[in-house]
C-alpha cells in the first residue's frame, strides 16, 4: 500500500515511511520519527498495531494485513493521523 502524502504550507512532506516511496528523491529527510510497532501478541496470536504508548489500534492474523492497515490508519487522513505530532 503506498501512503498519503502531505505537504504543507512550508512545502513540508507528512507521510508514513514505506520503500515504496523514494522520499530521497524529493531531498533531504528530516524529523523522521516512529509513529507506531507491529507485533506479535503471543497470548492471542495475532499481529497487533501498536501506537506508542502502547494502545493497540488494528490487530490482524496476517503482519503483511497489519501493515496496510497501520499504514492506512496512520498516514494524513486516516483516523489515527496526528497531525500536530509532527512539530513536536
């Protein structure tokens, strides 16, 4: 799944990193933060989508479903997206 891209008013680019997209290609990358983990709940066994203070948001059998979902839930748009997170 290739992310929502966002640029704002400073010609900023807000996304989720995949190798999908060759942000190299635009210029320098800067603030790259992690925004979320994948991982495997042993006890359930399930691929749980975790944001960083722990909250699970997606869980899914598959890691490659996980993925797409983080992706979709975390990219500009979707419903974990935070846009301020950004600035901090």
């Amino acid at each position: 799944m290739i992310p929502t891209i966002e640029l704002d008013q400073n010609g900023n680019v807000h996304t989720i990193y995949t190798d999908e997209i060759n942000l190299y290609e635009i210029g320098t990358l800067h603030n790259v933060r992690r925004a979320s983990n994948v991982v495997f709940n042993d006890r359930k066994q399930l691929w749980e989508v975790q944001l960083l203070d722990g909250t699970v948001i997606h869980e899914d059998r598959s890691r490659e479903a996980a993925i797409e979902t983080e992706v979709a839930l975390l990219s500009p748009g979707g419903k974990h997206y935070c846009k301020d997170c950004w600035n901090e």
